[in-house]
C-alpha cells in the first residue's frame, strides 16, 4: 500500500508539471501569436516556392565595360524603399553622411525582399560579395510584367533621387554673351503649403492642381502639348505670393529661378530660358510693373517680349517646367493677351486677411486655438479694417513670447487702419475696366479662378458684369448659385418672348446684379 501511494504522488506530480509546461507553451503562443502567424506564413511561402517555376534576372553592379550600372542604383534605392525589407530575414542599417539621423536599409548578402506589381509576386535578393541584385519572376508572368515593373523601379527610384537632392536657387546674374547667366545658392526656404494661411478648400485645390501636373507626362504628351503649367498669383504687397511660390517648388521638389525683369541682360528671356533645366520651377516677380514700360522701352515692346517669353517656341525646349508670375496689383490694366489661357494658366488672387485668416495665422505663430480677446479682434475685422499676412506675422513673431500683448498690438493696428470707404458717385458706362465686378474677398487668403474665365471677362465685359458676380469663376463657392439663376432667367425670358413680351435688362438695370424697383413694376404690369 505505501508503495502504491508513492507511485500515485509521483504520478500526480509528473501530470502537475506537464500541465504547466502545457500551460507556459500556451500562454508563449498567446503572448507571441504575432511570431506565430509570421512562422506560419514563412512554412506556407517555403511550400508555395517549391511548387512554382521561377525566372532568374540578375542586375549588375557593373557594366561589362567596368562602368556603373544604372539600372543596379535605381534598383537598390527601390529596394531599400520596399516594405518587405523590414521583414527580411537580415538587413544592413546605414545612416546618411550629409544628414544627421537620417538612415537606411539595405537588402543582407543573400536574403530576399518581396514586392508585389500588377497581380505578380517578385523578390529582390542580394546576390552578395558585391556583385548585384538578382530579381525573380513567375516564370508564367515574366512577360507580362518584367518590363513594366522594371520601368516602375526607375520612375520610383528617380522621383526619390529629386525629393532626396538638395533644392538650390538660381538668380539671373546679368552677364551676357559668355558670362554665366545665373548665380546660385542652396534653397532653404523652410514654407510649405501645409504652413501657408489659405483657404484649406483652395489650398487642397492648389495641391491636387500640382500632382496631377506631376503625373501627367503621358496625358500631356497624348494631348501633343508641352508638359508645363503656369500661374498668376496677384495681390497687395505681403499677401504672401512669394511665401506659397516657395511652397509650390518645396512641394514639387524642384529647383527656383528667379528672374529678376529690373536687372540687365534681360533683353533676351528667350536665352535665359534655354539655360534653365527641366523640373524647375521659374519665377517671374512683379510683372504688372515691367509691363508698363520704361528704361526707353515701351509698353508694348516688354509686352511682346513676355508673350513670346511664355509661349513661344523657345517655351517648349525643355519639359515638366512650373512657371509662376507674380503682380502686386489688379489685372485690370494687364494685357489680355497675357492673361489668356496656355500662358496663364491657373489666376490665384492673394487678399488681405480677415478674421479666419488671423485665427490661422495665430495658430500657426503663437500656438493658439482661442483667446479672451479674440471678440475685441474679430470687431476690429467686422468694422471692414484689413491687414496683410506680413503685418500680421511680424506683430505675432515680435510678441511670440506674450500672445495677450500680440493681440493687443493686433487690435491696436486695426484701430489705427481705416476702413475702405463705399464709393458714393454713380456708376460710370461699362467699359473694358470698369465693367469688372469687384472680387468678392473670402474668409481667407486667396480665390482661385480659371484664365479662360478672366479672358472672356476681359472680351466680353458686358457680358461677365451680368452673368456673374465675380471676374473669373473656377474654383468660387457660389458658381452653382450663378448657374441656377441663369437658367432661371434664361427660362424666365423665352416665356415672356412666348406671350409677347421682352423683358428688361436686369443687370443692366442695377449695378449690383439685383432687379429695380421700375423693372419690377414692368414685368408685373406685363404680366
């Protein structure tokens, strides 16, 4: 019997220590079920290589002729940029000579990285001691997808190259014949659009504007058009033009040539625009006021040398170039010519701030969301006074360290700025000027409007004063009110037309697009 009860307790305590081993193994399965399922998919992918047919094409590091190859560069910039990489078996961690915490993977000495590309799976391997990569292809999809996925790998490595490099700023030096024709710097502009204060309906517009431009090579080149895109960007002095032209190039990633029009050696623009490279971005500031003439030029000399300057044939002689203009007034004393679509592409009006403007820019500045004195602020704007973003970002820098004492200064210059004063006089004949609506001013900086838009405002001047309220159109927020009521009155007008009655001429009636109180008394009466 006592050997009985013996043999029972070591029993019990061999079955004791098994549960527990059982009951560790459990929990180290629940605990690591990530390691689990990254261990099953790895048996699952050994199994499933070992039942396909695989084609094998190894990319060099050199060229038979001893040089680089420059497939191997691209290829390995793509491959450090997979994400497949973090899941390799072994990776190489390397960081950037030029750039402080700036580092990299590559690919260890025979591990493999795995891509996926039009339903096909691919595996990059480091064939090791230097030699290159090797890349492997489904033998059943090789032909259907090697030289597409090959043409993909230079497109991503060579856009990774252009955002990598460092941006650099090119002004005209003013030397001609031999002289070099541009100086050059490093372009640290620290603006982005996401730190620009604009309309974030409009700004997105703008974004979604600059990457279909990006990606439109084959779209632009179908169309027989060269690949380029331009645009006015107009309004008061510190507005914040240049700011976002430097937006545009940081997000584009290209280089800035500033043309300076004031500065010698700008009798030829056509040469100065030979030398400057594709995938730039080219600046021409204050255009209104080279436009009007003078050093012994006329007016219509500069005008007809920036009309060939934006289109003409020596326009085409490179390609995926951004060109961006700049005035510091209206476009009303501009030439049409200028204005039209395929030179001026893209018009963006830059206003003086208001309220919602201001609030952006605290935000940005003094890290506010809201303030006690805010009311007192947003009365200064209510009251019609208006500041530009320059003023108000010196008030706010100068008094970062005290937000109450920068709303303060705030308030004060809203005080000490007058308001713009209605007009009184009677409004003149319509006239090619004076026909244009005013711009409505938005809650923010900037309204965006197509140049077909302003180009037959600026035909048809008549005919923009009655149909909308706004020069321009595009990109406005009350086009589909504007479209209704033309169409409510085109209606309106072939029914009376059809009883016999011509109506008046509402727009023409009231300066300000709304019916009169005779007119009313007309229609009624013909009615």
């Amino acid at each position: 019997m006592a050997l009985d009860g013996g043999g029972g307790g070591w029993g019990g305590l061999i079955g004791a220590l098994a549960y527990g081993v059982l009951a560790v193994a459990a929990l180290r399965l629940v605990l690591s079920y990530k390691s689990a399922a990254h261990a099953l998919r790895r048996a699952w992918r050994w199994a499933d290589e070992r039942t396909q047919a695989y084609q094998y094409y190894e990319v060099p590091r050199l060229a038979a002729d001893g040089a680089e190859n420059p497939l191997f560069r691209k290829a390995a910039a793509y491959v450090a940029s997979l994400p497949s990489l973090e899941d390799a078996d072994a990776a190489c961690v390397l960081s950037s000579a030029a750039k402080s915490n700036d580092f990299a993977l590559q690919l260890g000495q025979g591990h493999a990285a795995r891509d996926a590309f039009l339903g096909a799976r691919l595996a990059w391997t480091n064939a090791g001691d230097g030699r290159g990569l090797v890349l492997r292809v489904r033998r059943h999809d090789r032909t259907r997808v090697l030289r597409p996925y090959l043409q993909h790998v230079e497109s991503v490595a060579d856009e990774m190259e252009a955002r990598r490099r460092e941006l650099r700023l090119y002004a005209n030096a003013g030397g001609g014949g031999g002289a070099t024709r541009w100086a050059s710097a490093p372009f640290t502009h620290p603006a982005t659009l996401d730190t620009v204060a604009m309309d974030p309906e409009l700004k997105a517009r703008v974004r979604a504007d600059l990457e279909s431009f990006l990606k439109g090579r084959a779209y632009y080149h179908r169309l027989g058009r060269v690949w380029r895109r331009s645009y006015l960007l107009y309004g008061a002095p510190g507005t914040g033009k240049s700011t976002f032209a430097a937006a545009m190039a940081r997000f584009l990633g290209y280089d800035v040539y500033d043309i300076d029009l004031s500065r010698g050696g700008c009798d030829d623009l056509r040469a100065l625009l030979l030398d400057t490279a594709p995938r730039s971005l080219i600046l021409v500031e204050d255009l209104d006021r080279y436009l009007r003439g003078g050093d012994g030029e006329t007016a219509a000399a500069r005008t007809a040398r920036v009309l060939s300057f934006m289109d003409g044939l020596f326009s085409c002689c490179g390609e995926e170039r951004v060109m961006v203009f700049t005035m510091s007034g209206g476009k009303d004393g501009v030439d049409p010519a200028v204005l039209r679509p395929g030179r001026l592409d893209v018009h963006i009006h830059f206003t003086m701030c208001d309220f919602e403007a201001f609030k952006a820019l605290a935000s940005n500045y003094l890290g506010l969301k809201d303030h006690k004195l805010y009311p007192q602020v947003e009365e200064g704007f209510h009251a019609g006074a208006r500041l530009s973003p320059a003023e108000l970002g010196e008030i706010m820098l100068a008094n970062r360290g005290s937000p109450s004492r920068a709303l303060r200064t705030v308030i004060s210059a809203l005080q000490h700025v007058a308001p713009p004063q209605p007009a009184q006089q009677p409004p003149p004949a319509p006239s090619a000027a004076a026909a244009r609506p005013p711009r409505l001013t938005s809650r923010w900086s900037g309204q965006l409007d197509y140049a077909s838009a302003a180009s037959s405002a600026a035909s048809e001047p008549s005919a923009a004063s009655q149909s909308s309220p706004r020069a321009g159109g595009g990109f406005a927020k009350d086009a589909p009110i504007r479209e209704f009521k033309k169409l409510y009155g085109l209606i309106k007008y072939r029914s009376r037309k059809d009883a016999g009655v011509v109506p008046v001429d509402d727009s023409a009636a009231s300066p300000n697009g709304r019916r009169s109180d005779t007119s009313s008394d007309k229609d009624r009466t013909g009615d």
